[in-house]
C-alpha cells in the first residue's frame, strides 16, 4: 500500500510538473509581444497601378490584397484575354519570389513571356519606398491609415457575450450530468442528449432571429459538458485538458500566422451580432421591407459591401433630377467598387442629373416591379431606366423568397400582376437557414485577433453556401414560357403604371458573356422585341459588347473566366453608351425629358 501511495505521489507530483511547465510556456507566449511586418499606405494601390499602367505589355485589370501584400492582375495589351496574377509583398519579410525595387514579385497564376517578365521588373524596380514600419511612435498613424483592419480594443460587451455562449451550455450540461450521476440515473443521459439536439433542430427552423449555427452550436456544447459531468474524471484531469487545449490552440495560431497566407478581414467583434433581423437572410427581401426606407436600405447595402461607397449609393437630399437604374447584380456592380458602377459614372459624364444605383445581386423582373413601386412612392424619380439581364433575369422570375413565404413575389391575372405579400410572410427551409446563417458567434469574435479564426471563418461561409446556392443563379439555356409570359406583363404592368405616373419609362437590354462568346442572341433579340412590342423605348447593348469583345477579347469587359459580371472597363463602356442613347430623356440643361 505505501509503495503503491508513494507511486501515485510521484505520478501526481510530476502531472503538476508538466501542469507547470505548460502554464510558463503559455506565459512566456502570451507575454512575448507580437511581430508586426510592414505596413502598405492606402496609397500605395495607386501608386502600383499607375506604374505598371505604363508597363510596354500590358495592362493592370485589378488590384485586390491587404495590409501586407497585393494581387495585380495583369493582362497582355495584344491579347487581352490572357492575364496573369502578380503577388506584391514586402521583401524584408521572407520573399519567395525574386526582390525588385521595394517589393518581392511572385507570379502566382500564368506563366507570363520573359519580355513582360522583364518590363514588369524594371517598372517595380523604379518605384519609390512606401511601406510603413508600424514602430511605437508611427502605430496610431498607420491604425488610421488602414481602415479595413479589424480593431484590436475589444468590446467587454462582445467578449463577455462569446464567452458565455461556449461556457454556460458547458456549465448547464456538466451540471446536468453531475446530477444524474449523483442520483444514479446515468440511463438518462442518452435521452437527455438526445433531446437538446432535437430542441436545437426544431429552434432552427422556427427561431427567425438567430443563426441555426450558434443554436446548434450550444446544444453540442450542451452534450458535451451532460457527458463530461456523468463520467467520473479526477479535476486535474480536466485541468490538463484544458491546459493542453489552450496550448494547442496558441500552437494552431503560430503555425497559421508562419505558414499560411494573411487572412480575409473581418469586421470588429462590436458589429458581429447574435439577434439577426429575418430581412438579413435574403438582400432583395432586406430591402423590399426595410423600414428606413429604400434609399437608406440601398445606402446600407453598398457600405456593406464596400467601404469607399461614399456618394454613390441613392441620397435623400439630392435636388436634381433623378434617373434611377434598376437592375441585379450587373447593375449593383458587383465585383467593382460602387464609384465604379456605370451608373455613378453616368453621373459624372451627367453632373446635372442624379443617377441612382437601385441594383441588387440575384433579383430579377418581378423584384424589381416591387422595388419600382416603393421608389416612385416613396420618392418619385423622373425617369426609371430598367436593365434586364438576359444571362438569369428571365430564369429567375417567380423564384422563392423567404419574406414571401417562400414563394413567388407575384400573383398574375389577366388584369397584370400584383404583389402575393405586401406584409413581409416569413418561412425558411432548412437549407436556407444553414446555408445563410454566418459562423458562430464566438468565433466571429475570435476573428479580430486570431489569424486561424478568420481562416476558419472563411472557409466555414464558403462551405455553407453549397447547401443554399442562390436558385437559377447560372443555368444556361432557354426560359420557360411561363417565364416570358410573366416577363412580358411585369413589363407592361410597369409600363403603365410609370405612364400614369407622368414618368419615362427606358428598357436597357444587357448581354450575357457566354451568348457573346457563343455568338447566340436568340435570348436577347426575344427580350428586345418584347419590350419593344409593348412600345417602351428599348436599348439593345449586344452589338457594343459584341464589337468589344471581338476587338479586345472578352476579359477586358468582364471579370474573369466563370464570372459574368462586367469589370471596370465593362461598366465604363456601357456608361459612355448610355449617356448617349439617354440624350432624349437628359437635355443639355441638365433635366430629364417628359415620358413617351
């Protein structure tokens, strides 16, 4: 008995030893002040474009990256459809490509000519220094400088939010299971774990305000600690494994930061939030109920979406006349910044008339009737340009929206469509709810200090979004002919209702970049002569793209292989289009004409 008392002295004396250790290697970690490398001015994107526009061979199409690098994109003027990635890091930090002036150039995609090789090296190699050591003295100017970076001050509110949304369904469960041990009822365990999982599924799909992730999330919490409280596990035990969990997670972090690339950002914890309003599931339905009014839900949308949307986005005050453009995605402008969406910059070709961006990504015709119907009460315009895109808009009428009970937006009779939900009726699938809630709270939190957490929180959205894919958001081939009907009445519903209104009505027929490619407009000459027959001023943009992409090829106008969107040239070609074709409806004074 001593020997065997003495043996699990010593077994205990040297678990407190390694307890020890690891708590003064946690210390020495959490005390050891974190490495910062150099910082990139939010000039410097500026100053990198500029240069390499002047590189003999090509053309920067975009420059995407963060605080410590840069991705150009840079495509062959004499073949615009060919294009390479360029990554522009800082060459004191470990460069794995070749040292050129102030930057390490790696190509990351494409294996470029020597020539443009050499041209892009001599055009970096002329640049000045710009990268900013974040020393003590020049921290607070660089905070400023970097916008997008997360905020490090912590809110105690958020913090203390995340924390007990891991640790008291922890607490609940181990609490239970202590019970049950106790009073030897270990055989309800199972039925209890059991039912926190089936509380948990039927909250996800009755509970409209909180992600499912963060309700199942808490059950599993809940499980885990009913299963630790009914097994009999000594304290230290539990210690260690707490101890050596934390360690793991700290080593999880230094491998992150040492070998994988810098993180998306995040938005500061303070704007993570646990109560989601149902109207943040789905955009279009966001901003059809919005209560502060479509503008504000328009002005909100592109903050979101882009940080340098200043002007760009409908304003309430605006005196001058006003064209607003209706549309999807192609219209928003996704991809491209807000400012350079062809409406804001038909703005600035027509500094006399408001040109308000009413676009919104994965809408389509009958959608957009309801939101002309809000903006012409809520603030009537004095002339509504429509864009229909004919890549998806035809397929996507009559698709289901969770405000609409999951169901169509319209009813249709012989006396035109009217809207099936004036109210907001709310009904989710359980598809939706996991594939658009975003991660759990806590580690939404975690992400504006951890490197691993943003990763994972990256990854976590994107492979969510396969159970939830937006419907019909890329088919390909021919509308039903449901699906023309509806469109030919929601056009003439419009049509009439606008006339009524004493307010110009102009439909702009936008191309698909597959079609162009495929050389097949019989989707786009059928939306045309539709428009045209119902006689509402139509704009046909096949042959301007079309000649555009035959001289330039496809990749100067849109995004990139597999995104149908327009790039900035895109969007600045079909600006300067229009500003002519809306010579009729803008006069030179500035006004918009009367309707037809």
């Amino acid at each position: 008995m001593a020997a065997q008392r003495e043996k699990a002295c010593g077994a205990e004396t040297r678990g407190r030893r390694h307890a020890a250790a690891v708590v003064v290697a946690i210390g020495l970690f959490l005390l050891t002040p974190p490495v910062h490398g150099r910082v990139l001015p939010p000039a410097g994107t500026g100053v990198r474009n500029e240069a390499l526009s002047n590189a003999a061979m090509g053309n920067v199409d975009g420059i995407q990256g963060g605080a410590d690098h840069a991705i150009v994109r840079l495509c062959l003027r004499s073949a615009p459809q060919t294009c390479f990635l360029l990554r522009l890091s800082d060459p004191q930090a470990s460069c794995e490509g070749d040292k050129a002036g102030p930057w390490c150039a790696r190509w990351e995609e494409g294996d470029p000519p020597g020539a443009v090789r050499n041209t892009v090296a001599t055009e970096l190699q002329k640049m000045e220094e710009i990268w900013l050591d974040p020393a003590p003295g020049h921290a607070d100017d660089i905070a400023l400088q970097q916008p997008t970076e997360p905020s490090r001050h912590l809110r105690l509110r958020s913090v203390a939010l995340a924390a007990a949304l891991v640790l008291l369904p922890l607490a609940a469960g181990s609490g239970l299971g202590i019970l049950l041990r106790r009073t030897r009822r270990r055989w309800l365990v199972l039925p209890a774990a059991l039912l926190a999982i089936a509380s948990a599924w039927v909250s996800m799909q009755r509970v409209d305000s909180v992600g499912a992730w963060d309700l199942l999330g808490g059950a599993l919490l809940a499980v885990a600690g009913l299963l630790a409280g009914s097994a009999h596990v000594p304290l230290r035990n539990w210690a260690l494994l707490l101890v050596s969990s934390v360690v793991a997670l700290a080593g999880l972090e230094l491998a992150v930061r040492r070998w994988l690339p810098s993180p998306p950002h995040f938005p500061p914890p303070e704007d993570a939030s646990f109560v989601i309003p149902p109207g943040s599931w789905d955009t279009a339905c966001f901003v059809l109920h919005s209560s502060q009014g479509i503008d504000a839900a328009l002005r909100s949308l592109h903050a979101r979406s882009d940080s340098h949307a200043d002007e760009a986005a409908p304003r309430r005050f605006d005196q001058r006349p006003r064209i607003a453009h209706i549309g999807d995605s192609m219209t928003y402008g996704t991809g491209v910044r807000t400012g350079q969406a062809f409406p804001a910059l038909l703005e600035a070709l027509q500094p006399g008339v408001g040109h308000d961006n009413y676009g919104i990504w994965a809408v389509s015709t009958d959608c957009e009737y309801l939101m002309m119907r809000r903006i012409a009460g809520e603030r009537p315009p004095r002339a509504v340009v429509l864009h229909v895109y004919t890549g998806n808009d035809l397929y996507e009428i009559d698709r289901p929206y969770e405000c609409c009970d999951a169901g169509p937006l319209l009813e249709y009779s012989p006396a035109g469509p009217t809207p099936r939900c004036p109210a907001p009726r709310w009904r989710f699938t359980l598809a939706s709810r996991l594939g658009r809630s975003p991660p759990p709270y806590p580690l939404r939190v975690a992400t504006a200090w951890s490197h691993a957490a943003r990763h994972v929180a990256a990854g976590f959205s994107r492979l969510v979004f396969q159970l939830d894919v937006p419907p019909n958001f890329l088919h390909a081939g021919e509308a039903t002919e449901a699906g023309w009907t509806h469109f030919e009445q929601i056009l003439a519903k419009m049509r009439d209702d606008l006339r009524q209104s004493q307010v110009t009505f102009v439909v702009d027929v936008l191309p698909d970049q597959r079609s162009l490619q495929a050389g097949d407009r019989r989707t786009q000459e059928r939306a045309v002569s539709i428009s045209q027959h119902l006689g509402i001023r139509t704009l046909d943009a096949w042959d301007l793209f079309e000649q555009g992409v035959r001289q330039d090829g496809p990749w100067k106008y849109f995004l990139a292989p597999g995104d149908i969107h327009f790039a900035p040239d895109g969007h600045r070609l079909l600006a300067q289009w229009l500003d002519k074709q809306l010579a009729a409806e803008v006069g030179k004074s500035g006004s918009v004409g009367d309707n037809q």
